[in-house]
C-alpha cells in the first residue's frame, strides 16, 4: 500500500467517507476534514508508520500535502541507524 | 424579575435512557446495580456500581468522537433529549441570551486515566493530540453550546456533589435576573475508572454489597447501610424565562421558585444540619411558599452513616411539625450515587414526582435507622399523591449545601 493509500484509507475511516472520494489534489477543508480532525490524522499515521513527526507544525491543505510530510519522515526514518 | 419554568427533561443512567424511561424505573423500585466491570486489565472485586452497561446511542458522528470524553458524550445525550423536548432550535431566535450551565465534578477523568496508561505503562512517549478538549471540565458545556448555537452564557461548576445543582440554581438566578431567556443546565459525570474507584475505596465510604444481592447495595437511611454506591449519568433541564416560553407556545412542565446554596464552614467531610438547614431556608424564602406547602423531598439521602442522619436533622429543622408530613425518599438506592451528575438526575425525577404526582421510593429500606425516622417510602413507590411543591436536595464533600424547589406551572 503507497503512503497516499494509506493516508486514503485512514482519513476515510475517520471522517466516514468513501475512499474513492479522496484523490491527491483533494481540499481538506471541503472534506470537512478540519484542523483538529487532521491532527488526530497524522497521530494516527505515526502510529501506522512508526514514525515520529516531532513539534513540526506544516501548512496542510490538500490530501498530498499530508502524503508528502509522512514521506519525508518515512525517509529521515529510513535514513537514520536504528537504536 | 422572570418567573423561570422548565421546558425540557432529559437523562441517561443505569436506569436507562430518557427522562421518562428513568422515572418509571425509579418509580418501579429497579435498581441499576451490579457489580462493577471496568475496561481495563484490573478489577476490584466486590465493588459495585451503577455503571452504564449498554452502548450509548450514536449521536456523535465517529470523526468527531476524539473530542468526547465519556461524560461529554454522555452529557450532550441528555442536553439533546431536554432540547429536543422544548422544541428550542436553530430558528428559535434569541440565541444569543441562551446559554448552557453544566456541572461535573471531575470531568474528563476517562481520558486522563488513558493518558496515564498510555504514560506511565505504556511508556509511549506521547498522547492523543484531543487529550486536552476532551478532557477538559467545560467540554460538555462547550459542546451543547456549539451544537444547539447557544451563543449567551456558558458556565461550568464544579463543587463536587453539588456540581449541577449549582448549575440549576445559578441559571435559574442568571434568567430570573434578565441575564438569559434560555438555558440548558444539568450536568453529567463518569467516574467509574480503576483509579478513580480506587482513590474512593480509599476514603472507605462505599457501600459493601451482599453477594446474594448486590443490586440492593445502595440502601439510605437503613439500619444496616454501609456506604454508597457510585453511579454514572448525565441529565438536563431546559429553563426559560416564563416570557420566553409563553411567546413561542411552548409546553410548560413546571415552574423552579427555589434556589438556596450554602456552605457548612465547618468540616471538608462531614455534614452539618445548619449548613444544610440555611439552604433549604433560602431555597424556601425564595419561593414564596410556606413549608407546609412542600409535600415531596428528592434527599440526597448518599446511604452513608453520617449523611442521612444529619439529612434528617436538617429538615426536621427547617420543616418542624410537617417534616413527619413530608414524603422524603433517596432514588440513590438505583441509580446510585452520580456525584457531579447527581443533583441534575435528582432534579429531573422531581420534575417528574411533581408532574405525574408520584413518588419513586427509597428502594430496599426494610429495616430504617432508629436516627432516621420521617417517612422516607420505603420500598415501593407511591402514585396518587398531592404533590404541590417539592425540593431537591443535594450536598457536597467541601461543605456546599443545595436546596431546589419546583411547583406546578399555573
């Protein structure tokens, strides 16, 4: 499954869509999705990818937007040796 | 000043859902006791509850349950039910002096015990981002707000056993004095968490259950009553200003004329008969009725030794001669004792006594303390009474005393 599948899936549930409504370019704020909902999101998506987002606080506008910082953190993971 | 009347009821306890399903239940005698059972990986065995057992309605939609905790959920399904009886909505107009007066008294203590365990045993270095809103002491009130658009005055209390009793009595005052036409006061508590039950047994007020029946645990004014039992639930009023009411037709259930609140100044525990006495006489003097007038008494009546000993005192002293008149009944022995929820549960079920003029019982009161000896009906409730007025009485640990009165809307 592709981050953006992922991230598909996750808010579909949480927001109680059809998962086909969300696409890359799709505005979060129209899926209702608001900032609150998206910060339950990504806490979610950490959990999903072991990852660790930190105290960083990026502009999310679109779905991509998400797809995008849960991959750079997937890489910095990747990237880092494990302990 | 406004007269202040009552346009909607709402609960859910272990009674059940709704205002009229908990008044039938209570005036049946059921008991919504058993044995505890938490969702956790540890029990305390013997510990019994008045514990919500069945799933909550869905009123919520599931990308917006982060925001509740249990005793917001719990809360809003009360609000809603009053609400929706009044028949107040988004084109009611006048939102803006309506407003929401909530009690609880420890709020959000569900997700605080989660965060802790998350914490603490878990070792996750991090919790749900929604810990804050949802386990704040305002968020229920903040939720009916948000979703009834009640733009006036939005209050929380927090005063323990008192809590919602509070709530009632200040909005009461709030529309009385022209500060609010409309608000949605009551309260809501759910404690029932393996830390919170546990700091309770430490204080070694609560009821010990016979095995062979742990559903009549709950037994005030008894001879042989060990404690109280906790409870969870939420409940709510609608209160309007009587202008407010008359000019959109709406049906009127009663009126609230009393309000007294006082503080014993004497012990963080232990009850006092004065202080409990002052806020009844408040309450009383407030109303413009006699005490002779009052035929019905929601007690707190929690089943500990102390309390329902001074209970009694207190309104032998307030009430004299017609204190031994007096139907006075604890419908704690089912549903239990709901702290910060208690006084909006109470009150709702003597809204009820008063409109169907009948009395819920003091369920499983076989064999009364010779110290407690008014009429407390014991065992079975009565229907068919002259009830003209009745009052509700709640107290609290930090010494608060409450007194609400009702009567019928004439």
């Amino acid at each position: 499954m592709t981050t953006f599948q992922t991230v598909a899936k996750l808010l579909a549930e949480r927001i109680e869509i059809d998962v086909d409504q969300i696409h890359p370019e799709t505005d979060l704020a129209t899926l209702g999705a608001d900032s609150l909902t998206v910060m339950e999101l990504i806490f979610d998506l950490e959990d999903e990818f072991k990852i660790s987002l930190g105290d960083e606080r990026p502009t999310l506008v679109v779905v991509q937007d998400i797809v995008d910082h849960i991959d750079r953190y997937i890489k910095i993971a990747a990237e880092q040796p494990p302990q | 000043m406004e007269r202040v009347v009552i346009t909607g009821l709402g609960a859910i306890s272990a009674l059940g859902i709704g205002a009229d399903h908990n008044f039938a239940q209570a005036l049946a005698g059921v008991s919504g006791i058993d044995y505890l059972n938490l969702s956790f990986t540890r029990q305390i065995p013997g510990c019994v509850a008045a514990q919500i057992r069945y799933p909550l309605p869905d009123l919520v939609k599931k990308s917006e349950l982060s925001l509740f905790d249990r005793f917001s959920l719990m809360g809003w399904i009360a609000a809603h039910e009053a609400v929706q009886q009044s028949g107040i909505n988004q084109e009611s107009g006048q939102l803006d002096q309506s407003g929401v007066f909530w009690g609880t008294g420890m709020g959000g203590a569900t997700t605080l015990e989660n965060g802790y365990i998350d914490l603490f045993i878990e070792g996750k270095n991090r919790l749900r981002p929604l810990s804050i809103i949802a386990s704040m002491n305002n968020s229920p009130a903040g939720q009916i707000a948000l979703r009834c658009g009640f733009g006036g005055t939005v209050n929380t209390y927090s005063s323990a056993c008192v809590s919602s009793a509070q709530a009632i009595g200040e909005a009461y005052r709030h529309i009385r004095h022209g500060y609010a036409n409309r608000i949605l006061a009551g309260g809501s508590e759910a404690l029932l968490t393996f830390g919170i039950v546990t700091a309770w047994e430490a204080m070694k007020v609560l009821a010990t259950a016979d095995p062979s029946r742990p559903a009549e645990a709950s037994q005030p004014f008894a001879a042989n009553r060990s404690g109280l039992v906790l409870g969870e639930a939420a409940a709510a009023v609608m209160l309007e200003s009587l202008s407010s009411a008359q000019a959109r037709g709406a049906t009127i259930l009663a009126e609230l004329v009393g309000y007294g609140a006082s503080n014993d100044a004497t012990h963080m525990s232990n009850p006092n008969p004065a202080g409990q006495a002052r806020a009844m006489d408040m309450a009383i003097a407030g109303s413009g009725l006699t005490p002779t007038q009052i035929d019905y008494i929601n007690a707190h009546g929690a089943g500990t030794a102390a309390g329902d000993a001074t209970e009694t005192e207190s309104i032998k002293r307030v009430f004299g001669a017609h204190a031994q008149r007096l139907m006075v009944s604890s419908t704690k022995s089912m549903h239990g004792h709901t702290l910060g929820a208690a006084a909006a549960l109470e009150f709702v079920l003597t809204v009820q006594a008063l409109r169907n003029k009948a009395v819920p019982p003091t369920a499983f009161l076989r064999q009364p303390d010779p110290a407690c000896d008014l009429d407390y009906v014991p065992l079975h409730g009565r229907r068919d009474q002259q009830i003209r007025a009745a009052m509700s009485n709640s107290f609290a640990f930090g010494g608060s005393n409450v007194a609400l009165i009702v009567k019928d809307f004439v």
